[in-house]
C-alpha cells in the first residue's frame, strides 16, 4: 500500500467532508432564518391591512374581533417598539373605548418597509374613508 499517496488522499477526503457539512449547516440556518423573516413579515402585513381598516372609522363601524387577532398577533411577531404600542392601544380603548391606531400604524410601516428594503415614507398617514349617505325620507 502507497502511504505517501493515501496521506493526502484522507486530508483532501476529511477536508471535503467537513466543507460540506460546513455548507450544510450555514444553508439550513439560513433557509430557516429567511422563512422566519417571511413567516413574521407576512403576519404584520395583514395586521397592518387588519388595523388600517378598521382605523378612523365611525364609532360601531367597525367589527372588533380581526382587532383582537391583530393586536394579539403583533405581541407575538412584533418589535418590542410594536408591541409596547399595541399595549398601549389596548390599555387606553380598553379604558376610554376608542384609542388611536396611528402611532402603532406608522412603526408597522416604518418596519416592514425597511424589512423589504422599500424606501422610507413620510411619518404622516392619510386614510381614505367612504361613507354611504343614507336616503331621507321614503
């Protein structure tokens, strides 16, 4: 048996051995880092959209629970700014029965713009509310 060949031959092997299950490691990581990112940026999309609508609206025109879900759903995937502020909304509707949604809208945004490398926006939000005027008379 040629040693002086085999040597080198089990370096190179060992070597190859532990690059691939170097790569596999750093991979899995990754994929398992981009579908949490994913999984989270998907959850607070759809609160953002859940507490838009249902911001600025008249009192009682509006359904509560998809409040309840968001507000929920922001403490468990939110940023610690993100869920102070629910916090803080739900202290205050709980106590006043109505609170502003803005402050906790704009971190959102501010958040999951610069999580989908989108540009900044101003602080500002405008809401386009549409109400049906009801017929007099009949």
């Amino acid at each position: 048996m040629n040693w002086q060949l085999l040597g080198p031959l089990l370096v190179t092997t060992g070597v190859a051995i532990i690059g691939w299950f170097a790569a596999h490691r750093l991979a899995a990581a990754r994929d398992r880092a981009n579908k949490r990112r994913d999984l989270i940026v998907k959850y607070l999309v759809e609160a953002y959209r859940r507490l838009e609508s249902c911001s600025n609206r008249e009192s009682g025109d509006y359904n509560l629970t998809p409040l309840e879900s968001t507000i929920a759903d922001i403490q468990l995937f939110g940023s610690s700014k993100q869920c102070r502020l629910a916090q803080e909304f739900a202290s205050t509707f709980t106590a006043e029965g109505c609170a502003s949604l803005d402050d906790l809208l704009a971190a959102l945004r501010q958040d999951l713009r610069a999580e989908l490398s989108l540009d900044p926006t101003p602080d500002d939000l405008k809401y386009l509310r549409i109400v049906k005027e009801h017929k007099r008379g009949a």
